[in-house]
C-alpha cells in the first residue's frame, strides 16, 4: 500500500539557517513525489514535483528536493529560509490519487 | 493565473443535512479530485472524477457521498445525510492528466453540529 512519512511534526529554525523537511514513501511502482505548502486558512499550493530525470528538482521560493530511491526518500531543503515560510509542508505521492503524509509544521525564529 | 475556487469558504449545517460543496475547476483540465482534511490530521484522497464517472474512490467515500459534473465548469460533492465526523475541510483539486500537477482550491470548511 501506498504511504508517505513525515517522521517531524513540528520544526523550528531561526531565519536565515538552512532547513531540511524529511519524506519517505512507500510505492509499488515508480513515483511520482511532490511537496505542498499550507498557509494557515489556505489550500495547498505545490512547492515542486518529481516524475522522472534529474533526482535534484527545483521549485518555486528557493525550494528543492532531492529523490533518493535507494532510501525512499523525497527530502525537502531550503538554504535560507525567511519568516513567509512559516507554513504546514506535506509530502505527497501517486499519480491519479494523493496519498499524503502527516505534515510538517515549519515555525520560524526571528 | 487559472485558479481552482470552491463555495463556499465555510458551511456549517445540523447533523442529517444534505450539503452540497461546489469548485470550479481550471477549465482546460480534464480530472477532478476531492479531498478531505479533518482537523489535526493528513489531508485524505476522497474521490477522482473523469468522464463524467467516478474513476477511483476511497473507503471513505460511502453511500452517503455523491460527485457530480452538472455542466460544463462545476464540479460538486454532495453528503446526503451529515454526520458529526464530516466535520473537515474539504478540497477540490483538478488535473490536465493524471499524474500531473493536481491543482488545489482553497476550501470549504464544514462544520456539522
């Protein structure tokens, strides 16, 4: 079955430090990944996807991951982060149907 | 920028309402999706929607909820007879193809009382 793990609830980092937001998956075939930010009372927009190519993949404010298969894993880093990325994260996985994890919930220190 | 929008923002209803949750989806995109946040928890896949039937369905969607395209831009959810434990944020989404970007609206908060 299809899973996705966010193993940290809650991070806290200072503005400025670089950050690093964990997901593993569990799937039957190839993946297709993809990290969402939640803005409090918003929906869910996408920060980056990946389908197939470049294991490195870039995404919108400064985001990117990194698709490791042999550690099924799809972590999501940021150099600098600023006050606006004070948001909920989730890692996704399918293709058709989502499957999400728990979230990450990103609090930034001034 | 194409948007998904969703109406309401908020509803609330008493328990054994029908509600019916609208979204109109980006309007070149051929698959529509509904999806379910109650509070606290992970965001849980409801229902995908192409062609005009239903391609894929959880267990969570019973009986008691319906999907429906009534014209050309809208795209429905509605729950016959509400329970306490609908209470959730719902999310309509929409996709070119599957596998592709979903694209989320912002919502419709349900609080069934």
């Amino acid at each position: 079955a299809q899973s996705v793990t966010q193993p940290d609830i809650h991070i806290t980092v200072s503005e400025g430090a670089s950050l690093e937001l964990r997901c593993n998956y569990s799937y039957g075939a190839t993946p297709y990944l993809f990290w969402y930010v939640q803005s409090p009372g918003q929906g869910l927009q996408l920060l980056l996807k990946y389908f197939s190519g470049d294991t490195l993949v870039q995404g919108i404010k400064g985001f990117e991951a990194e698709f490791k298969r042999s550690q099924s894993s799809f972590n999501l880093r940021k150099p600098s982060v600023h006050w606006s990325d004070a948001a909920e994260y989730f890692c996704a996985v399918g293709a058709q149907k989502l499957v999400f994890g728990q979230g990450t919930r990103l609090t930034i220190n001034p | 920028e194409p948007e998904v929008t969703q109406t309401p923002s908020h509803q609330v209803t008493q328990m054994g309402q029908e509600v019916i949750l609208r979204c109109v989806p980006i309007s070149n995109h051929l698959y529509f999706y509904w999806y379910r946040q109650i509070l606290g928890q992970k965001v849980e896949f409801l229902v995908s929607f192409y062609n005009n039937e239903i391609s894929e369905k959880s267990e969570i969607f019973d009986d008691q909820f319906s999907v429906e395209r009534p014209d050309g831009s809208n795209f429905t959810l509605k729950i016959r007879s509400t329970k306490l434990e609908d209470s959730a944020m719902y999310f309509c989404a929409s996709s070119e193809i599957p596998g592709a970007e979903q694209f989320f609206g912002p919502g419709t908060r349900l609080t069934v009382l």
